[in-house]
C-alpha cells in the first residue's frame, strides 16, 4: 500500500547491533559484492564459445537457486538495507576499479562505457514507464534527436561537446513534447500503438532528410569530448602506466550515470513522482483528487526524453560516427526489455537490466545467427516465471504476490472470509 511505502522510506530504525557485528557484517556484505564482481568479470572475459554457455547456463542455475533460498534471499536484503551507504561504497569502488583489470583489452572497456550508456537512456524511459506507467515503444527517437543535435553541433559548427550535451538532451525532450501532446489522446496499448508508428517515421525521416542528417551516409568525423585542449581519444599517461583512451569515454559515461541516477531518486520520492505513481495506479482517482494529469505526463514523456537525448550525445561522440541503423526499432526494444526485465520504477534493477542486455548478447556474438534466438527465447522464459522483473521494486511484488493469492484463492472457491488466516504481507 502507498502509506506502508511512504512509512518504510521515512521511518528511521535504531541499528542495535556491536561493532564486532557490524564489522562481521560488513565483511561478509562486502566479501559477497567482490565474489560477484569477480564473477561477472571472469564471464566478460571468456573468449570460447562453449564456456561462455556454460558460463551463462551457470548464472540461470545461480538465479534459479537463489530463488528456492528465501533466507538467504531475506539476509541479503537485511545486509543491504542495514549497511546501505557501505554497499554503496563497495559497489563504486569496484565500478571505478573495473577498467584496470582489462587495460590488456581496452573493447571490453568499450563495452563498459555503452552498458553505461545504454543504462542511462533505460533510466530515462523508467521515468515514463515506471515512474508514471506510460508505455513508449518509440524510445530510439530521443537516443537519435540527440545524438544528431550534438554531433552536427560539433561538425558543422564546432561547438564544442560540453555545450552540444546539455543542447541534444533539451533537443530529444522538445520531441518527447511533440510525442506526448497528441500521443496522450491515448493511453495503455493505443499509446503504445502511437509511439511505435511514431519511432517508425522519425527512422525514415532520418534517411531522407540528408540536409539534416546527410541520410544513410551518417555523420561521421565527430570529434571526441576535450578539456583544456586534452581530447578523450589520447591515452592517459601515469609515468611508465599508459591507460586506454576507452577509459576516458568509461568514466565519463559512469559519472552522467551517477547523475542520472541522483535526479531519478530525486523525482522518484518528490510531490512530482507520487504524483506519476497515482496516474501510474490509478488515473481516474488522480483525477478526482485534482492531479492535472495531461501537464504531468507530458512532463514525464519529456523528462525521460531528456536523458534519451543525453544518452544518444555521448554515443555519438564516443563511436564518432552516427548512422539511422542505430536508431532502428530494435534499439527502441531492447531499451524497453531493459526497464522492464530489470524491474520497471526499481532504479538499481533498470541498471542491472541495462548492463545484461547490453553485454549478452556481444557474449553470444559467436552464435552469430542464432545469438537473437538465444536471447529471446531467454526473454520469454524471464517473462513468464518472473514477470515483475529480476528486481521488481517493493509495491510491484506485493501486488503480484497478492494476485497469485487471489487467484488461488478463486480456483479453490473459498471466499475472502474464509481467508482471513492468510499472512499479514499477504492481505496487504
């Protein structure tokens, strides 16, 4: 319920624990975070196709496991919650740290900055999606408005990155704007419907209209970010330690994540974001308690838009080349599986969602053909035994749990009388 998550969120609980346990706790947290990042790095860096599927049958055995275990499930979440800023700590000093175990192979460097990327335009769309429960399929068209804005910016008028950023995020939200306002006429499927024809348009205007954006020969020569006259594709020198250039487009694309994520917070627990999550839950009664529902949404499509619009500017300068194949319906799917996979309004879900289908699918590039197949065969069998998602926030799982209790309930024919010895987090 609304009031139990406001509640939740608010209430501070007196941590009893010693130090010795604090400590132990700490330890074993931290111990946990490092086995699993080591894991996902010996997985990044398996080269052999039949390791890499054993690596990944492995993962969905972890997965499957993990959820048989209820109480380790309950003591992993007791350890986060309890020790929050601490696994906080922990999981950005392995971030910061993750490009120095591969300076030998600067693409799985490379393949860092787009997860981040990419984890920045799913956490876009989890603002509208999520956050206010609009389905967009047409998401690509906020990637592609900025990344034209900023790298035509950058070729034709020399502006410089810093400037073009800011300019191509402000640019895919004016076309999250002009989406909205006619899209909202709509709403669930229809709205879907709306912006997937919407996207469809934008990616052919893209290859006709070369004067804008010189059509299927792309944009090419983007020049890269530069401070002070240091451009991001020159090496960073620490004495005789030379550092991959990709490193530079890492840690940029981590810090705008960081950001992202701040602001996604930020509105998340604001007047403005319960107020999405009223539309979100129920339109018609955020009507009745005076909810100016078409202002709020088309504030939600434009805000999502915007991190879209930043996402797609720091693409284009980091690949220096921007083309209408990246722009596709694909992309615009594989955006919306990840918010949804991830766990549509859990922010640490979308990024985990975001990074694992940006980096499968490369892993399964050895299949070639069938690589697709794979991964979306593995899709419908996460869609169908988890549909909340792998990290489905709080009000998502209680709703699932209490409709596979109802349904259970109606197969069985007894009534809600007759239920009323069920668990409290059950009822709620």
């Amino acid at each position: 319920m609304p009031e139990v998550d406001f509640i939740e969120t608010q209430v501070a609980r007196e941590d009893t624990r010693s130090l010795a346990e604090k400590v132990r706790d700490r330890l074993a947290l931290g111990g946990s975070q490092a086995a699993l990042f080591a894991a996902f790095m010996v997985g990044l860096a398996l080269e052999d196709t039949i390791l890499v599927t054993g690596f990944l049958l492995l993962i969905v055995a972890g997965a499957v496991g993990w959820g048989r275990l209820p109480r380790l499930n309950r003591w992993a979440g007791e350890r986060i919650t309890k020790d929050k800023r601490f696994a906080q700590l922990v999981l950005v000093a392995l971030l910061v740290a993750f490009p120095f175990f591969f300076l030998d192979n600067p693409y799985l460097i490379h393949l860092g900055a787009l997860a981040a990327i990419f984890a920045i335009m799913a956490l876009g769309l989890n603002i509208t999606l999520g956050f206010c429960g609009l389905l967009d399929v047409g998401f690509a068209v906020y990637f592609a408005a900025g990344a034209y804005m900023s790298s035509q910016l950058a070729v034709i008028f020399d502006v410089s990155f810093w400037i073009g950023l800011p300019l191509g995020g402000l640019t895919a939200a004016f076309f999250g704007f002009l989406v909205a306002w006619p899209a909202l006429r709509v709403s669930d499927h229809y709205l879907a419907l709306v912006t997937l024809g919407y996207g469809l348009i934008m990616n052919l205007l893209h290859r006709n209209f070369t004067f804008l954006t010189h059509g299927t020969d792309g944009v090419i020569n983007i020049p890269p970010p530069s401070i002070l006259g240091w451009d991001f594709v020159t090496p960073i020198t620490i004495g005789e330690l030379e550092l991959p250039f990709q490193m530079n487009f890492y840690f940029l694309a981590l810090i705008i994540v960081a950001l992202t994520i701040f602001v996604s917070i930020r509105l998340r627990d604001s007047n403005l974001g319960r107020q999405w999550e009223a539309i979100r839950e129920d339109e018609v009664a955020a009507r009745c308690f005076g909810v100016n529902v078409t202002r709020l949404k088309i504030i939600a499509f434009s805000t999502g838009a915007f991190f879209g619009g930043i996402g797609g500017a720091v693409f284009a300068h980091m690949i220096g080349f921007v083309h209408p194949d990246n722009f596709v319906l694909l992309t615009s799917i594989m955006i919306l599986a990840m918010v949804i996979i991830g766990g549509m309004g859990n922010i640490a879900g979308v990024v985990v969602g975001a990074v694992a289908l940006t980096l499968i699918p490369e892993r399964l590039r050895e299949f070639e053909d069938l690589r697709m197949l794979l991964f979306g065969g593995a899709l419908v069998l996460i869609m169908i035994y988890r549909p909340q998602g792998l990290f489905p926030n709080s009000r998502r799982r209680r709703e699932l749990q209490a409709e596979k209790i109802n349904t259970l309930i109606a197969e069985s024919g007894r009534d809600d009388a007759e239920a009323a010895g069920l668990p409290d987090e059950v009822k709620a």
